[in-house]
C-alpha cells in the first residue's frame, strides 16, 4: 500500500512508481501541501512532485521510504 503525499518528510529517500517508472527521489522541500521539490537519485535532475502525477495514477502507483 503507497504512502500518503501527505506523509512524506523532508530530506527522506522514497521509491516511486508510476505508469512503468520507478524513480529513487529524496525530497527536498514542500511547496505546498501535496506538492514537493524533489531529486531523482538517478539521474540527479531537480523537480516537483505534481509534475510526475500530473497525468494520473497508473495500475502500478507505488510510493515507499527507502531509507
């Protein structure tokens, strides 16, 4: 069962799948209150949390601390 948006902590690693991604992203800040700034682990690219749910959740949405 995924986490809630809600729920997630500055500075913690979470796993993210969406839609066949899986993303290792740490958040860095919130923006608002389901929004956060987050960097992918992976590739190290900085982005917002909406952007990766702006087009839904797939079948596979999952979302776990890591760490």
């Amino acid at each position: 069962m995924p986490l809630a948006l809600d729920n997630l902590r500055v500075g913690r690693v979470y796993r993210f799948q969406n839609m066949g991604e899986i993303r290792n992203l740490q958040v860095m800040s919130r923006l608002s209150g389901e929004n956060f700034k987050v960097k992918d682990l992976d590739t190290l690219e900085i982005y917002e949390l909406e952007e990766l749910l702006r087009w839904g959740k797939g079948k596979d949405y999952d979302l776990d601390e890591v760490r």
